[in-house]
C-alpha cells in the first residue's frame, strides 16, 4: 500500500485514504477467497495494516490521527470483506 504521508490527514478526512485502501483488499481478499482460504478477521488485519502504516511514517503519527487512520483501514477492511463474502455491509 502506498500512504501519502504528506496529505494523509486531509486523504483521511476526504475518505480517499480508506476508499483506496479498500479497492486494494478487494483484488487481495478476491484472491485469497479464490483458493479456498479464510478471509482474515477484520480487526486481525485493520491493526496489521495500522502497524504498517504507522511504522512507515517519518516521523510518528499524532494519536489523534493514528486513531483516526486506524479507524478509516478497519471500515476498509470489514467494506472489503463483506463485498468479497457477498455479506452485507455493517453501517458505521
């Protein structure tokens, strides 16, 4: 996944930060539906990915967006896995 640091508060305020992060489960979790495997819990892999993101960043995320961005890749995630699982999605 490539993060924007630079403009990730303004793409997570936009919902542009989670809505390019779902299309890219989509075609993961497709795959891994393909084979036959589990789809990974959606907590288990939001937190996954949030380390990621957080790890990656320059400079340590403020808590505030740290939760926010954590927020925003575990509505990606559940999105994601409900549509490849035909399940309907959870409102938020």
């Amino acid at each position: 996944m490539n993060v924007d640091y630079e403009n990730l508060e303004t793409d997570v305020e936009s919902g542009v930060f989670r809505e390019s992060l779902r299309e890219e489960l989509l075609f993961g979790f497709r795959q891994i539906h393909q084979t036959g495997e589990r789809l990974p819990l959606a907590s288990y892999y939001a937190a996954q990915i949030a380390e990621i993101v957080n790890r990656r960043a320059a400079e340590p995320l403020n808590k505030d967006l740290a939760f926010h961005v954590y927020q925003e890749i575990l509505l990606a995630v559940e999105e994601a896995r409900a549509e490849v699982l035909g399940e309907p999605i959870a409102p938020s």
